[in-house]
C-alpha cells in the first residue's frame, strides 16, 4: 500500500513538474516569436533608410554635375550667371531653414495622459524636453528634410530645453499638446517611428503619441537671428 502511494506521488510530482516544462516551453516560443518580428522590422526599417541614402546621393551626384554644367554654360553669359547663383542661393535657405517649406511627410502629436482617482484627475507624467528630443532624432535619422515644433522651425542653433512647465524652442515658451511636423518620405518616416520597441512604442506607454501621415505638410521658416560673430570661414 505504502508502495502504492508512494508511485501516485511520484506521478503527481511528474505531471506537475510536465505541465511547468510546457507552459515554459511555450513562453520561450512567444518570446522567441516577439524578438524575430522586432529584428525583422528593425531590417526593414535599416534597408529602407539605405537605399533611401543611396538614391539621395545618386540624385545629389547629379544636381551637382547639373550645377557645374550651369554655370560653366553661365560664365560665358552674364544675365545666365546671375540666374544659377541666384538659384544656389534659394538652395542654401532652404538649407538653412529660412524658406517656407511644403510637402508630404508625418506630423507626431505628444501629449498628456490623465486618469481618475478618488475623484480626482492626474497625468501620469509630463512632457520633457528629451521626449522632443528623442522624436527629433528619431525623424532626422529617418531622412526628414525639415522639422518643426509647435510651428517652431527646427535649425542648427535651435534650443529644445525644460523651464518649469514650459519647454523652450527658439527661445519662445511651448506647453501641450506639441505637434511635430516632418518632411520627407512618409513610409520611411512612419515606419521608423512606429517600430517595435522604438522611440513612440517606448514614450507611448506614459504619453499619448499619436502619428499621422499627410499628402501636404506647410512647415513655416526660421525668424530668429542667424548671426555669426565669432566665426569665420576657413581660408
């Protein structure tokens, strides 16, 4: 008898210890599964942004065997020459964000997440100037050709800074919600925003992120003071 009890224990320990092995199994698969679609978005995402990279170069090498064309055509006609640098010149604000700019691209929306609690309201957590940052990145790295903050133009000497409940862009103060527009190509732009695990899968979970892509984005130009007055071109 003792025996007996002794084999209905054993197979209980058995079965409990088949059923663990199972269930472990079987998260280890899902884990597994998650990772794979995670790398193989990350790839898509990379492939994308390279051929990106190499088509912008390939145009690039063009334009500028296009320009040096121009202007050895322009140097032998005044009225030409002033019409090729007037164009370069065109080129390098927009470069510089002094232009109005408009095309397709993404526009990100970041905001406050609130909730009820005893009657009374709260937000998980505010928006800080590294939330921005890290979209901004984000977008630059995808190939965006020109950003803006809350209608604010983003250019080299652009500060995205905290002061108190206000984040500081271009030295004017800026609250929720913040709406990020971006121009470039929206697939690429999207999906680099949308990946797994990414900058607004990761910011998502305390904030609200909403991404939406448009056929027409208006981004308008710089007004600050671009001035230099310490620095000088290199001879």
């Amino acid at each position: 008898m003792k025996r007996l009890s002794d084999r209905i224990a054993i197979m209980i320990v058995c079965v409990i210890l088949g059923l663990m092995l199972a269930a472990q199994f079987k998260n280890v698969q899902n884990v597994g599964g998650n990772v794979s679609l995670q790398r193989a978005q990350e790839l898509t995402t990379q492939i994308q942004k390279l051929n990106q990279d190499i088509a912008g170069q390939q145009n690039l090498i063009q334009e500028l065997e296009e320009r040096l064309a121009d202007y050895e055509s322009a140097a032998q006609d005044a009225g030409k020459l002033n019409e090729t640098m007037y164009r370069d010149l065109e080129r390098a604000r927009n470069l510089a964000g002094l232009t109005e700019l408009e095309g397709p691209g993404v526009v990100v929306t970041v905001n406050l997440i609130s909730y009820q609690e005893w009657g009374e309201t709260g937000i998980i957590r505010n928006v800080y100037h590294e939330d921005l940052l890290m979209l901004v990145n984000e977008l630059n790295a995808a190939g965006a050709e020109a950003l803006a903050i809350n209608d604010e133009r983003i250019v080299s000497t652009t500060e995205i800074r905290d002061a108190g409940d206000y984040i500081v862009i271009n030295t004017n103060r800026h609250s929720v919600p913040f709406e990020i527009k971006a121009l470039g190509n929206p697939d690429t732009l999207e999906a680099s925003l949308m990946l797994l695990g990414g900058v607004a899968d990761s910011l998502g979970e305390e904030l609200e992120i909403k991404i939406r892509r448009e056929n027409s984005i208006r981004i308008p130009k710089y007004t600050g003071l671009l001035q230099f007055d310490y620095s000088v071109p290199v001879q």
